[in-house]
C-alpha cells in the first residue's frame, strides 16, 4: 500500500474534520471549503465527502487539502506527520464495526433532506411581510425541525429510528423527494 492508500484505509472524514477542529453540524455537514457558502453543504460520509451545494467530491485527502489549503501530495504528508501514520507499517487502529448499507442510505437521506428544507427556508424567505410566501418556503419551515429530531435520533439509536421512518412511510416519501429536486436541478 502506497501512503494514499494507507492514510484512506486508517483515516475517515470525521476523523480529520475532528482533528483540525472544524464545526460539524447536524447530519454530518460542514461548510464546504471549495466554495464560499452560509448553511453547510458539504456532507460526511465513512470514506468520501460530497457538497450538495458545488457538488466537489473526494476522498479524506482531497478534503484535507482543501480544509488546509494544500496540493493533495502536501495534504498526504501532513496527515501522515498529524496521525503519525507511515507506508511501512500494518494497521494499527482497530476498525469501528462498519455501518449496515440500508442505515447508510437513510441517514443520508436524512441529512440531504435536512439540507434542501434548510437551504429554501433560508433563500426563499419572503423579503417583505405582504408578500406571498414561497409554497417550498411554508413546507421547508413546517418540516425542517421533525427531520432534524429524525437525523438527531438516527444518531442514537438508529434501529428504532428506522422502524419510526419504515412503518409512516417517510423514507419513502423522502426518497421519492430527493429524486424530484434531482430532477429540478434546483440552484436557488
Ligand atoms: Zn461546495
């Protein structure tokens, strides 16, 4: 194993964004160091980051590199230097149980949802009282704190949480969702 790969299979995202202290929202989100930004886009996942907002994408160094301003060879020596962790030598660390898929997939879900809703609350807001308010505006203010307790659940205790979203037919409805703003190419 080449140090790229040696520092991707013992590092995740959150291990990095952890260590360089950057803010981490809800959902795993922080803000997106490739683009100037307010409500956090970037999403964390176990082994590659995505930011719904310029939808840059890469793998623990290419974020480092960003996070710190550096080229990606750079970013692979301080995280080596950072986490003590050389070519040469076997894993150390003891790999956390990996995350069923199906938890994966809804989580993420969860956290997208939770970032579409947030982004039309905040953009679509009415500028002036007697204004008309935005229909995506009114259904993102009524929906946005139930999927944020959802994504905060989700955390704790995920079993439970999927069984609340599978029997009310939320994940469906949110999947189904995410696949019309796929659809509409929303840049607001
Ligand atoms: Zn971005």
């Amino acid at each position: 194993m080449n140090l790229f790969e040696h520092i991707k299979s013992q590092l995740k995202p959150i291990d990095v964004i952890n260590h360089y202290s950057v803010p981490v929202e809800r959902g795993q989100m922080i803000l997106c160091p490739f683009h100037q930004e307010r409500t956090p886009s970037l999403k964390l996942y176990d082994d590659h980051f995505y930011c719904f907002g310029c939808h840059a994408t890469g793998d623990v160094i290419t974020l480092t590199a960003g996070l710190l301003g550096l080229q990606p060879y750079e970013a692979a020596k301080r995280l080596s230097e950072d986490f003590a962790i050389r070519a040469d030598r076997p894993p150390g660390k003891v790999k956390k149980p990996k995350k069923r898929p199906v938890q994966q997939l809804w989580q993420s879900n969860l956290s997208e949802y939770f970032y579409w809703l947030k982004h039309f609350k905040q953009t679509l807001a009415p500028s002036s009282p007697e204004d008309t308010p935005d229909p995506l505006f009114v259904k993102s203010c009524r929906e946005i704190s139930y999927i944020g307790y959802l994504l905060d659940c989700m955390d704790l205790n995920p079993e439970a949480t999927m069984i609340l979203m599978d029997s009310s037919g939320l994940n469906q409805k949110i999947a189904q969702e995410l696949s019309l703003l796929d659809r509409r190419e929303i840049s607001a």
